[in-house]
C-alpha cells in the first residue's frame, strides 16, 4: 500500500489580507497615488476591499477585476496583456467568457508554499504602477 503525503497549506487570512491592503496603499501613498486593493480568497470570494476616497470610482471594480483575472488564471496580469491583444494567442478570451475578467497590469496571484491561495488587485494608478503596489504586497506577506 502507498501513501502519500498531503501537505496542508494555510489559507489566505484576514489577517494577510490587512497586510496586502495596508502594503498596497502604502506603496501607492508614498507614490502619491489614490487606489482601490481587492484581496479575493482562493475561492474568488472577497476577503478585504479598500478605496482611497479621492480615488476614482472605476478603480473598485478594476481592482477586483485584476485580482479576479489573477486567480483564474494563476498569472500576474502585467504577464497576461499581450496575449490578448489581436495578434495574441488567446485574443478572444475575454469576450469568450462570461467573467469579470480585466486584462491590465495590477493583478497579482498569491501564493504559499507553491500553492495559490488568493490574488490581489489594484487600481487606480497606471497600470505598471498597479502592477508594483501590487506586488511589494505580495513580497511583503512572503517575508
């Protein structure tokens, strides 16, 4: 008889969700950016949500959008966006599927001990700064 070994992973807490909040909005303050984060679980379900109040209102769905697309598809956003351009190999994926996917960079994948546990999102900021608030939080929970 074989066994095999299971190794349990922690789930993304609310605790972790504060820290990729808090990280984001940080690195965006001290960039003189206004933003909304979105920290979804490894289900999709919204574990933590904050916008700046001078931030633009889009940027709440935009962040939940990127953090969403992240999970789905276990990738960085910033990673994803030429794939869908028209020359691109899945050009046609976001009009395929009746999801809330969003393909700008912002989004990043969360994990733990190699296994995806949730993704954050932000918005508000151009994207390449999405992208780097987003992922000094995910460095920041890692360390």
């Amino acid at each position: 008889m074989s066994t095999t070994l299971s190794t349990t992973v922690t789930p993304l807490t609310t605790a972790d969700a504060e820290i990729l909040v808090d990280t984001a909005r940080r690195a965006a303050e001290a960039a003189g950016v206004t933003v909304s984060v979105t920290v979804l679980d490894a289900g999709g379900h919204l574990l933590a949500f904050r916008r700046d109040d001078r931030a633009v209102l889009i940027s709440g769905e935009s962040s939940t959008r990127k953090a969403y697309t992240a999970l789905q598809l276990d990738s960085a956003t910033a990673d994803l966006v030429d794939l869908v351009k028209p020359e691109g190999p899945f050009h046609s994926l976001p009009t395929a599927l009746d999801r809330p996917l969003l393909f700008i960079a912002g989004g990043v994948p969360v994990h733990r001990d190699g296994r995806l546990i949730g993704a954050v999102g932000v918005g508000g900021g151009a994207p390449e700064q999405d992208h780097g608030f987003a992922t000094a939080a995910v460095e920041a929970l890692s360390r």
